[in-house]
C-alpha cells in the first residue's frame, strides 16, 4: 500500500491514473449493498407480489446495467470492458432486509473494484425505488468491497471484523 492519494499529480491535481505500463492480469472484485425494510415490506418483495413487479430481477438488470456504464459515472475511472458482471439479491423477510451481492471480472491493467460496488449500489438504488411507496423507512445501509483479486497488490477479503 502506498501512503499517497493515486488519482492526484505532485502538484494536488485530480488525474487519471495511467495504467498503460501495468501487466494484464485476471482481475475480479465482490461488492455487497445491504437494503433494509419493513419486514412486511421484504416478504412482498420475496414473494414478488411489490407493486412495481419484480424488485429483485429488475434490481439485478439494473446493476449489471451500471458495471457496465462504470467509466461514464465515477470521473477518474477506466472505462472497461468487462468478461462478466454477476448481481444477485437475498431476501430476509423476517430481518426485513435485501443483501446485494455483485461481482466484476475481466482480464486488464486496472481492477474492476468500482465496477463491482457501482453495480451493488444501483441495484440497492434499485430496490429502494421499486419499494419506496410501500415503505417510506426503507434504507441503503452499507455498500463495501467484500474481496478483490489480480494486479500487483494480489488478493484482498475483508475480514469478518470489517476489517482488511
């Protein structure tokens, strides 16, 4: 790790990093969103009986959808061509939540991080539009990076202490 800011030049200026000297490697990311709910609200949104459809399946198009649009939404990312985006949504009514899980992969100089977190928070974005009229309580808890792997910094989990 390094103890300086890599999106910065000497003199303090916002920059795209240049990545054109980085090896290609496989390089993938997990990123989880959690949504939080009323419990009655969760169990129509597991049933796929919300009155906007089907929350999950629409919350998942629209996370692989975002990966993919990465570089146009984050300013100083790298515009990437992505081998795969996975989203996938649990359901726990009785807790009252949805758990966003979304995973980046493709073979580049640049990690696919951004890509993985993007598509788990507009798939979250997703899910609160979709149920917002039937709870007005519902909220976005927690977006994080869950693991990471390829490039030169190797693998990376987060700890179950939250922690790196």
């Amino acid at each position: 790790m390094t103890d300086r800011l890599t999106h910065l030049d000497a003199e303090g200026t916002a920059r795209m990093v240049d990545v054109g000297a980085k090896a290609i490697t496989k390089r993938r990311a997990v990123a989880r969103a959690t949504v939080r709910m009323r419990p009655g609200t969760a169990a129509l949104v597991a049933a796929g009986d919300a009155p906007k459809g089907d929350v999950l399946g629409v919350a998942r198009i629209a996370g692989i959808q975002a990966a993919k649009r990465t570089g146009e939404l984050i300013p100083l990312c790298h515009p990437l061509g992505l081998d795969h985006v996975d989203v996938d949504a649990r359901v726990d009514a009785a807790a009252g939540t949805v758990t966003i899980t979304a995973e980046a992969g493709l073979e580049a100089r640049t990690g696919v991080e951004m890509e993985a977190m993007t598509a788990a928070t507009v798939a979250a974005l997703t899910v609160y539009d979709m149920v917002k009229g039937l709870d007005k309580g519902v909220a976005i808890e927690q977006v994080v990076l869950l693991e990471k792997s390829g490039g030169r910094s190797g693998t990376w989990r987060r700890g179950p202490d939250g922690s790196g």
